[in-house]
C-alpha cells in the first residue's frame, strides 16, 4: 500500500491546516503570558500565586506546541523528501488509519511503542516515568473549560 499523489496532497493538507491551528493557539500563549507576565507584580499573595501558576500553564501549552510545529515540519519535509509514510525505525509502512489519525506520525504503531517504552524506561530500568506532554495539555484544557475560560 504506498501512498498516491492524491494521498500525500490530502496529508500536506492536513498537515498544513495543523499547523495553522498550532501557530494561532501558540500566539495565544504567547499574548497570555505577557498578561500574566503583568499580573504577576501584584502585592498580594493570592493574586503572585495565580499569576504565577497561569504562567507556568502557558509556558508548557507553548512548549507542547512548539514540539508539535516541529513534528509537523518534520513530516511535511518527509513528504518533501518522498519517505513520508515509512516508519523511521524500522522502514515499514505507516498504515493509512494512524496517519489520519495522527498526520505527523513518523514510526509505525509497534515501533512508536518501543520507541516510548526506551523513552520512559532507561536502561538501567529504573522505572523514570516521564510526563506525556498531551496528557498535561489535555489536563490544563480540562482545567480552562472548568473555570469558563
């Protein structure tokens, strides 16, 4: 099953319209960090700790975009290159439904698997968890929408 013309205009697209998306939430951050950047000289306690907070929250939403603009850079340059679609790892094919569901996807479902448990897990096995970014962007959303922003 290699990837058609059509198939990797789709996907350009797609990947396109991500990025736009990215880029405007990103400028978001930026702007909610200069206002809180401003709320944060308060004379209160209440008020530094919030500010303070809300910054600290803008600054990992804008570092997990900027990780998903490189990712996605990363996969238009791979249509650019002819080798969007094959797995870095291990040189299969990316099937069709992972790369709809995550267009910027370089490694193959098994290989992404590995890839995340090397990542997670070194050597020495001492069991390091590292935070996923999208579980904390999704929980600082989560945090947003119950708060009526």
């Amino acid at each position: 099953m290699s990837l058609q013309s059509n198939d990797l205009e789709f996907y350009k697209n797609e990947l396109l319209s991500m990025k736009e998306n990215v880029y405007k939430r990103h400028r978001k951050h930026d702007l909610n960090l200069d206002i809180e950047e401003l709320k944060s000289h308060s004379n209160h306690m209440g008020d530094s700790a919030t500010a303070e907070y809300e910054q600290k929250k803008e600054m990992t939403l804008r570092d997990t975009d900027e990780e998903l603009l490189n990712e996605i850079d990363e996969a238009l340059k791979r249509i650019e290159k002819g080798t969007y679609g094959i797995c870095v790892d291990t040189g299969e094919e990316i099937t069709k439904e992972r790369l709809e569901a995550i267009p910027y996807a370089k490694r193959t479902i098994e290989a992404q698997r590995k890839f995340d448990q090397q990542r997670n897990y070194p050597k020495d096995q001492t069991k390091v968890k590292r935070e996923d970014p999208s579980d904390t962007v999704e929980q600082i959303e989560e945090e947003q929408n119950s708060y009526g922003r």
